[in-house]
C-alpha cells in the first residue's frame, strides 16, 4: 500500500498541499479558521499520514511570535523598539524562521494562543501575572530590555545602568558640578491592554542614587519619550532656576527637543553645558552641534533574542541564560571628553 501524501489530504479536505503542510507543521501564521485546522489533522490522523523521524525534524517550521507592550505610537515616537522588533526580523530571514505578526498588549491578547508558537518574545515592560500566564502558554519564553526577572525565564538586556553611572562620573571628573537629568518612565500592561503600574526606568533610578552620594541636588524631570516631553523637560529645568551645567537624558528623542529649548534660551552647548543621551540615533551626528550618545545595539538585542528563542524551541539547552549586550559612548561635540572603552557581553547562566 503506497503512503498517504499531502497532495491526497489536501484534495479531501479541499485545501492547498502548502495549507496541508503549514497545518501539519503547526504554522500559528496561518491564517485558517480552527476548524479549517482540525478537519485537515484528522483527515491526516484517518489515513495514519506521518513523517520520518529525520524527515520530520527537517521539515518542522520554527515560528516565533512577538508580543510586546509598546503601542504602534510608541514605536513611531521611540524609534528604539522598532530597530529591535526589525533585528528579530532580520536574524529570522537569515535562518528560515518564521515571524509572526507583531502582537501589542496595548490591544490586548485577545484570543491569541501563544502555544501555537515554538517559543514567544516579549518586549518591553509587562506585568509580573501577564508574563507568567504567558509563561503557562508557552515554556519557551525570552524577555527583551524588561525591569522585570525571573529566575527561570530568558532575557536579553542592553547595559543601562552601568553606562548610566560611568556617563555621571564622566560629566563630574570633566568638572561638571550640578547635573540634571531628563528621563521616561515605562509603563507595564496586562494581557487585556490595561496599564498595571508605571515604572522608572533604570537610568532614572542610578542617576537618583548617584547625586545622593556625591550630596547633589537632585534637578530630574520624568515623562513620555518623545521629543515633546523634552521640549517640556527642558522649559521646567530652566524655570526651576536652579543652575546646571551639564544634562543626561534617556534617549535621542527627549533630547532634540531638550536641546532646541536650550539653545533658545541662549546656552552655547559643549561649552555651557555639557549634554550626553542614549541611543545613536542617525540624525544626532548632524545636530548643531552634534549629539554625543550612547549607541545602544538595538538589531543586536533583537538577533541574541531570536537567537535564544530558537534554542529554547530546538531544545538546545535546559538552563536560562540572561544576556547582556554592551553599549558604546559616541563622543561627539556635546561633550567630548574621551576615555578608553571598555565593552564586554556578559552571560549568566541558571540551572
């Protein structure tokens, strides 16, 4: 008796062979009804249709989904966690992966069923229970650049805080005496696209510990991480009238609308005031004068995360691994004091 083929199971359940197989290799991406799903499995369970062992492990599609906390404006105002969805998407073509559609808690998950996938990414700030009934829908789990940890779960992080610190030290030994500091704060959201709590970002917290110890005064100002709520930052720091000669923000964004306000208001910047933010975005290279920053590597940060989604769902490894990936401080004319710069990537490993 000659083996059942797809071409058969396709005709008697009225779909595509390529339907037959994307159903048969549990392809969350495709867009059929469940029952659709069901009629072709049991069709192929009725006529005992099977792969080979070898056969198929190399025909099982890896898919990995993307769920994330930040809204479609967030993306458009922050361009970071774009650069990051886009390096998850990059390192998958190159290794026939498959991506679905990106999923905003925003909107809520919905009805979505995250064990469809070989493993999820999440990206962003999400409450404690919304990851772990994630974690219940799919074993194969990687956190990205998230506050939040969990013994037993992936991460992959940018080097934040560490970075935070040397830029303050940096700033003070350069004889920059009052530092002010712009930030954004994080929002995290539930499964139903509820805001659970907001929290500060780890810049915020490492520059607040940071004037405490060197006895300061604290000159901070929080919002959203748009250019707008520089803009805003900005216009309170300088009402404050409490002097400052030097300002860290959170990122590129906040800072070109900071930096508009300041030279509005007359300061001369790299000379009266010393200015250093995050990112690297391409444009700050063409400020005047040109923004020094931190280049944090957002494709990077994408690519590691795939890259652990795709050992979890082949099952290359039984422990959970936090990755950390370096940053580098682009000196340019905000302030251009130049120190050697260490880098490393540094892996923690959890039985």
């Amino acid at each position: 008796m000659m083996p059942t083929t797809i071409r058969e199971i396709a005709k008697l359940a009225d779909v595509s062979s390529g339907t037959v197989s994307r159903v048969l290799n549990n392809d969350p991406t495709l867009s059929v009804t469940e029952k659709t799903r069901a009629r072709v499995k049991k069709i192929a369970n009725d006529l005992a249709y099977h792969h080979s062992a070898s056969s198929q492990k190399k025909n099982t599609l890896v898919t990995v989904a993307i769920v994330t906390s930040m809204s479609e404006q967030r993306e458009i105002d922050d361009p970071y966690w774009r650069n990051i969805h886009q390096g998850i998407k990059n390192a998958a073509q190159k290794q026939d992966i498959k991506i679905g559609p990106i999923i905003r808690l925003t909107d809520g998950l919905g009805k979505v069923n995250l064990s469809h996938f070989s493993a999820v990414i999440v990206t962003g700030d999400t409450s404690a229970d919304a990851i772990k009934k994630i974690k219940k829908m799919n074993q194969n789990l990687v956190l990205v650049d998230a506050r939040s940890r969990f013994s037993d779960i992936d991460i992959v992080q940018p080097d934040l805080s560490n970075m935070t610190e040397r830029i303050l030290n940096e700033l003070h030994q350069a004889g920059r005496q009052n530092i002010a500091f712009i930030g954004g704060n994080n929002e995290q959201i539930n499964l139903d696209g509820k805001i659970e709590s907001v929290l500060t970002d780890s810049r915020t917290d490492v520059y607040e510990k940071w004037v405490q110890r060197h006895k300061q005064a604290k000159k901070m100002l929080v919002g959203n991480w748009t250019a707008q709520a520089g803009t805003i930052a900005a216009k309170q720091l300088l009402a404050q009238a409490q002097p400052f000669d030097a300002l860290l923000v959170a990122s590129d964004t906040i800072a070109v609308g900071a930096i508009k306000v300041l030279q509005e208001a007359g300061f001369v910047i790299g000379r009266d005031i010393s200015i250093v933010s995050f990112d690297d975005l391409a444009l700050v290279a063409y400020l005047n004068p040109s923004l020094t920053t931190v280049n944090l590597p957002q494709h990077a940060l994408g690519s590691a995360a795939l890259q652990q989604a795709k050992e979890l769902a082949d099952r290359d490894r039984t422990w959970t691994k936090w990755t950390t990936i370096p940053s580098k401080l682009i000196y340019r004319d905000s302030f251009q004091k130049k120190k050697h710069d260490h880098t490393q990537v540094v892996f923690y490993y959890l039985l």
